[in-house]
C-alpha cells in the first residue's frame, strides 16, 4: 500500500485530532504542520527542514522556523540552538482567523524586522 500524499496526511491528522474535542485549535495542529512542511521542504534544493516551537530570541518566539541543512545536523530532532532560520518564520492562528489581518499585525511586523 502506499503512502498517502502530505496534505491528504495533513488534513486527515488535522481532522482526527479535531474531532476529539480534546485540542487546542492551534498548536495541537503543530506536528502535522510540521510533517507536511517537511515533506515539502525534503524537495526543495537546498532542503529545508521545518522546527515548530521555538525558543524565545530577543523578545521574539514565532510558532515555527524553517532552516536549511546548515543549520543542523542532519538527525536533530530539537532546534538549531541559537540560529535565526534562515528561510523564514511560521506563525501559527486557527484556522478561521482572517490572514490579512495576521498578516498586518504588530506581531508579524515585528518577526519580519527580527528574521529578515
């Protein structure tokens, strides 16, 4: 049998958890995230690896960080202690928050003027 495709995976852990009624609705969705970005990330070139959980960095603690193999050695199942990821943030809402408005935030302004 094969495997499922990553956003069939995604969605189909996304629902299950959900319809527990035992979950957060936002970082319990944060380890099928992070399988998915992953399994998209694997492609790309260089690779990059989603880490979701990140330590606090000068007042800054987005939900997620991508980071390229560099950054890593390649069995690390914690995050690259101090390094910034060098493609990018993630931060996580539920699902029926309006992204413009995330997008806007005070928030996001500040991860994008610590991360860029």
């Amino acid at each position: 049998m094969s495997k499922p495709h990553p956003l069939a995976a995604y969605l189909a852990d996304c629902r299950s958890r959900k319809s527990t009624g035992a979950v957060t609705p936002e970082t319990s969705l944060y380890t099928p995230l992070e399988a998915l970005l992953n399994a998209a990330g694997a492609g790309l070139r260089p690779a990059i690896r989603a880490f979701m959980n990140l330590n606090n960095q000068a007042g800054n603690m987005p939900d997620g960080g991508l980071f390229t193999p560099d950054q890593f050695d390649r069995d690390d199942t914690a995050t690259p202690a101090g390094q910034h990821p060098s493609r990018g943030v993630i931060e996580c809402k539920k699902p029926k928050d309006e992204l413009l408005a995330v997008a806007d935030s005070e928030q996001v302004s500040r991860y994008w003027n610590a991360y860029s």
